[in-house]
C-alpha cells in the first residue's frame, strides 16, 4: 500500500534531509520537471495540438507547486494539490509570499480538472467526447499564461525560502 502523503518536520527556510535527501533537493527536481513539461507544453502549443499542451500546463503547475510543498516538508501524491498549498499557507507565516501563493493556488485550482478531461476521453450526456473537443486555441493560450506565471512564482520562492542558509 502507497502512502498518499508525507510530512516532515523540516528548519524554517533551511535545507533539511527528509532521507539522505533534503527539502531543497527535491524543491530544485520538482521545479526541474516543471520546466520540461512547460518547454513540453510551449512546443505542443506550437504545433496545434492544444489538449496535449493543456495536459503538460496541468503537469507543470502541479510540479511547482509540489517545490513549493517540499519547502515545508509535505508531499502528496495527487495531481490536486492547490488546497494542499492553502492548508501549509495556513500553518506558515510569510508575510508577503502568503496573498500571491494563495492566488497561485486559487488559479492551479482551475486548471487540476484537465488532470484528467485533458487526456482522456469521456462522457458528457449522451456522448463521448475527446480532449481535443474541449481545449483549443484560447483554453491552451490561458493555461500557458498560467503555467509561466505559476512555475516563476514557485522558483522565486523556492530561492527566497532557501535563501536564508546563505545570509
């Protein structure tokens, strides 16, 4: 059985080893992996194949965000991980960081449903409708927007948060 989630107890802002692997570590692989799913996402935009590039936004969103959570110790294995991001923001105080990692969280929390709608087919009625049917141009061009604007936010704070061990 897979524990769906993991809470450590981790230094305010410093590197702290959660195995032989600290918090950092795994903030830094999780904004690594959002890059490539943003530079994924740009290169499907690209092609015209929006649904496919909303998947990867998805994906990228969820991946800084979940920098964000190694930070304070916790991951979660779920691609729904806004309210995650709001419960820490909740037990964390830090300042400024606090309204845009809420905003953040508010606008990841609109595109967790393409988890799932982006990649596989479903039903709606009395039909079967492809992601390709639901994500165009304009939805792909705004989960774009939001993708760039949320793994910016994540590596600002990542740095900020981590910034303190090198004062």
């Amino acid at each position: 059985v897979y524990k769906r989630q993991w809470r450590f107890p981790v230094a305010y802002r410093e590197p702290t080893p959660l195995s032989p692997i600290t918090n950092a570590d795994w903030a830094e692989k999780w904004l690594d992996d959002a890059h490539r799913d943003l530079k994924a996402a740009e290169t499907l935009f690209q092609a015209e194949l929006y649904d496919r590039c909303v998947t990867h936004c998805q994906q990228a969103v969820e991946k800084s965000i979940k920098a964000i959570l190694a930070c304070f110790g916790r991951w979660e294995r779920t691609h729904y991980v806004s309210g995650v991001l709001l419960q820490e923001l909740n037990q964390h105080n830090l300042g400024d960081w606090t309204k845009t990692l809420t905003d953040l969280a508010d606008k990841a929390a609109q595109l967790e449903p393409a988890a799932i709608w982006s990649r596989y087919p479903r039903r709606l009625k009395d039909r079967i409708i492809l992601p390709v049917e639901q994500y165009g141009e304009r939805e792909a061009g705004e989960a774009l927007t939001l993708t760039r604007k949320a793994y910016k936010i994540a590596t600002e704070f990542v740095r900020w948060w981590f910034s303190a061990c090198k004062e």
